[in-house]
C-alpha cells in the first residue's frame, strides 16, 4: 500500500470544508480499498470520520452468529484501538472508522493519509472474517457449536470492562 496518498498542495484557510480538503487531497480512487475479492470505498461521515464498512449485517442473520460477529469485532477494537471498530446500531454493518475531528485544518493533511492507511489495514486484516461471520449461508463447525459461543454478557457490551476477581 503506498503511503504518499496526498495529491495537491494544502490550500490553508478555515473557510474550506472537510469534503473539499479531502477531495483536493484524496481523489475518490485513493479512497477505494481492494484485497482480493473485497472492495470496499472509504468515505466522509458527518464531517468528522472516515468510515469503511467491513462487512454488511444481513437482517435474517441467527442471533448466535450475530453474537460471533459482535465478539469478532469486540476482539478486533482491543487490538487496534486507533480506530473505532463497531456494529451500526441498526445491526445492518460492521465498520471500522477514524476520527478527523480533533484534526485542525493546519493538521488535516497529516492525519487523512494516517486515517487512510490505518483503514485500508483494517479491511486487509478484519473485512474477510467479519463477511464470513455475517453470511448466514457460511458454514463452520466450531460456529455451530454452542460451547464455543462467548457468553452473553460479553455481547451485552461489558468486552472493554476488566474481569471480576474472585
């Protein structure tokens, strides 16, 4: 993946919008990741984050592979917490994103090829996994086991509290 994303010059000025910094300094093909059969776009969310979607959440996935889902990318936020790993609260995309607002326009040019690449890794590392865990008609003999499934409260979100000592 090459780093050096940036293809203009920085127009300084706190008049200039977010989109037109990006589009200026990212054409829209710098923002499209492709590994293997994936392709996934990266784009502009309220003016603040880059957003790429790992995999899509089809509405008749069984809740136990939803719960698999949910423990992949609870898993996947504790060893890449740069970035903001979550299911969308409709339960229809797991994604991944990076948060630009702390970004000056002064700072904007540093951090979107940073925010760019971490992404691009992230598709490369999680988008395989997370399609296959949301794709009701892959089969796996470990996921139909029920022993293996993490526990409940696990998928009710207390992944990021620590474990109680006994």
């Amino acid at each position: 993946m090459q780093m050096d994303l940036l293809t203009a010059e920085p127009e300084t000025g706190t008049d200039r919008t977010i989109h037109e910094m990006l589009d200026q300094w990212l054409p829209p093909d710098s923002r499209v990741v492709r590994h293997g059969s994936l392709l996934r776009e990266i784009e502009l969310v309220e003016d603040r984050f880059l957003r790429v979607e790992l995999a899509a959440i089809l509405a008749d996935l069984p809740e136990d592979r939803f719960r698999w889902l949910e423990f992949f990318v609870a898993g996947a936020r504790n060893n890449w917490p740069h970035a903001r790993l979550a299911i969308s609260a409709d339960r229809t995309a797991a994604f991944a994103e990076a948060d630009l607002e702390c970004s000056s326009p002064e700072t904007l040019r540093d951090s979107l090829p940073v925010a760019v690449h971490s992404l691009r890794w992230l598709v490369v590392a999680l988008a395989e996994t997370a399609e296959f865990l949301a794709d009701p008609a892959s089969t796996c003999e470990a996921l139909n086991r029920k022993q293996f499934l993490p526990e409940a409260e696990f998928s009710a979100g207390r992944q990021n509290q620590k474990p109680n000592k006994k």
